[in-house]
C-alpha cells in the first residue's frame, strides 16, 4: 500500500511538472539585438547588444532614464521596427525574418498595445474603437465580444461616446479593452500611467493587472511610474541601450 502510494504521487508530479513545462514556455526570446541609426555626428547606438528571455505568463517592467532606449526596445520586441542585428523571437517564431505584411499579421493575432496617448480612433466610438481589432480578424462576434469588454472596464454606459468625450482615465480604459480584444498571447504597454493624475493611474494599474491575470497575458511594459513597476514580477533595467540589470 505505502509503495502504491509513492507511485501514485510520483506520477502525480511527473504529471504536474509536464502540465508546467507545456503552460510555461519562452513567450520572447532575444538573441544578440541592436538598433542603431544614423546622426550628423555618425551612427548612434540606441539599443546595445540585448540578450533575454521572457517566460509566458510573465509581468515584465522595462525601466531607466529617459534616453535609455525604453520604447525603442519595446518596438523591436512587438515587430514595430526592425534591428540592425539580432533576433526576436516571439512564441518561437522568427519577427526579424518576416517581412512586414508578416509581421502584421502576428501581431493582429497575437499582441495588444496600449500607449501613453490612447491611440484611439476619434470618428469611432468607444464601442467601434474596441471592435476594430476584431473586425479585421473577421469575427463576427466582435460587436458582442466589444460590448462585453466595455462592462468588464466598468463604461458600459459610454460605449457610443467619441474619444473627445471622455475623460483621460475612460479613454485608457477604452484601450485597455481594445488590447485585450483578441485575447493576445503578449500585451506591450508603453507609459500606461503616463497622461494620467496618481488617483486615475492607480485605477488603471489595477485593471491592468487584473484582465492580465484573467487572460494569462505576458505583459511587458515600459514605465517611469515606480507603483507600476513593482507590481511587476521581473524589471530589466536599461541605461545606454543596454540591459544593466534583470531581477
């Protein structure tokens, strides 16, 4: 009896470990990465030399002083530009060899953005602008699957609003509604807090992380607001273009 249930309990963890290994897997991985660009005063090294790996499921915080090459580090790993040298990998697939059109397409597929400034289109609604990134993908649903997001970010009673008629916090709850629309693998962020007072930035924080935990998104965002950092659970520090620190 005591044997079986050693065995038992082994297979349990064989099992356990096996369901691990499938669920948590590289979702990027960064091979060697370098931007540079061209000045009247020679070529100008914007991301130096970045190597790492981020796991599925993750919360990643990019930090560092401005000029350290933050955003532009983000856009390499969403397929927004294109290196000088390196790779990006994300899910295994290869963004550096694709060609454009590629590119888009994995990230109508895969990726959510939000921005600082919202981004959001002012002649579509609140609702519209949630149902853009479905419509593309040909859902039928999209409308349904928009209506139901707007709830879930608490502006079920702004949904026919334009962007101008909302307050800074609502439009940023409209993005964040929009980004999770395909319910994608990875979610950049890029200053989420940024255009936003202490009270409303908390408040979108927390929405943040909790439509992130509801969708297992790996989320990877780039922040100068120090609350938002530490509720991430890995901060790659950069300074000059190059990664100084990973925790």
């Amino acid at each position: 009896m005591k044997i079986d249930r050693i065995l038992f309990l082994n297979r349990d963890i064989q099992r356990f470990s096996e369901e691990q290994r499938i669920v948590e897997h590289t979702m990027i991985d960064v091979r060697n990465l370098s931007k540079r660009v061209p000045t009247l005063q020679g070529e100008l090294t914007i991301v130096d030399s970045v190597s790492l790996s981020i796991t599925s499921g993750t919360t990643v915080a990019i930090v560092g002083v401005s000029g350290s090459g933050k955003t532009t580090l983000l856009s390499l790993l969403a397929g927004l530009d294109q290196p000088s040298e390196g790779d990006v990998f994300l899910d295994g697939q290869c963004l550096t060899s694709m060609d454009e059109d590629g590119r888009a397409r994995l990230r109508s597929q895969y990726i959510g953005f939000v921005f600082q400034s919202f981004h959001l289109l002012p002649n579509l609604t609140a609702v519209e602008n949630v149902m853009l990134p479905l419509e593309l993908l040909d859902r039928s649903d999209a409308r349904a699957q928009a209506e139901t997001l707007m709830q879930r970010v608490g502006l079920a009673d702004r949904q026919t609003h334009l962007p101008n008629q909302l307050s800074g916090g609502e439009q940023q709850r409209v993005a964040l509604a929009r980004a999770f629309a395909v319910t994608p693998r990875v979610l950049f962020a890029d200053e989420p807090t940024g255009n936003l007072d202490s009270v409303t930035g908390a408040q979108i924080i927390e929405l943040l992380f909790e439509m992130n935990r509801e969708n297992g998104t790996t989320l990877v965002l780039v922040t100068h607001d120090e609350q938002l950092a530490t509720r991430c659970e890995r901060r790659i520090h950069l300074l000059a273009g190059a990664v100084v620190a990973s925790s």
